[in-house]
C-alpha cells in the first residue's frame, strides 16, 4: 500500500514540475533577453503534437499520448536549460513571489548609467 501512493505521490510531482516549467516557458518565450532562435524550440514541440505526422500513432492507448508528452517535456527542458541562468533564475523568482511578468531589467558588464554627482 505504501508503494503505491509513493508512486502517485511521484507522478502528482512529475506533472506538478512539468506545469510549472511550462509557465516558466511561457514566461520566458516573451522576454526580449531570450534569443529568437531559441523560442522556436518549444514552438517546434508544440508543432510536432498538432501536426497529424506522428511517431507512435495516437490510436494506440496510452504510449501514443505519452511519446507527445514526452516530446512536449523534452522540449520545455531543452529550452530552460539553453536559456541564460540569468533569465531563468530571475523568472521563477518572479514566479516564486507572486509578481506579474515585466522583463528583465539590463544590468550588466558594459550596460550602466554616466552620471556626475553634484553637490547643492
């Protein structure tokens, strides 16, 4: 018995972490810091699950569901993993706090500010 509702404990988890990193996903698809070529990535997986060109045939019941959800999952984590850290991280910290999507502030080596300091 134990055995079991470790199991769906575990697999409650697997979905839990794949519904937040595609929320990351879509966080990420909109920030201008993300190259272009790398947000066809995810676009690419979507595609592959609409097109009726498939691997394992729908028909069959449950592995042609999953090989598109594994290609969905493959997808989001290729992504997240060639995205810079910087995004990433600043993202789930957004998401983390509850705070709505607003992009990345630039600060960086060679992005800052030419100011003189007055004194009145």
């Amino acid at each position: 018995m134990g055995i079991r509702l470790r199991r769906y404990f575990s697999s409650f988890s697997l979905m839990r972490s794949i519904a937040s990193n595609a929320r990351l996903a879509v966080r990420l698809m909109r920030e201008p810091r993300v190259p272009l070529l790398l947000k066809t990535l995810p676009i690419l997986g979507v595609g592959y699950v609409l097109s009726p060109i498939d691997l394992v045939p729908d028909v069959l019941p449950i592995v042609g569901q999953l090989d598109d959800l594994a290609i969905i999952a493959l997808a989001i984590e290729g992504f997240l993993k060639l995205t810079p850290s910087d995004a990433v991280a600043f993202h789930r910290a957004s998401i983390a706090e509850g705070r709505r999507y607003a992009p990345m502030v630039r600060t960086g080596p060679g992005e800052y500010i030419d100011a003189e300091f007055r004194r009145d």
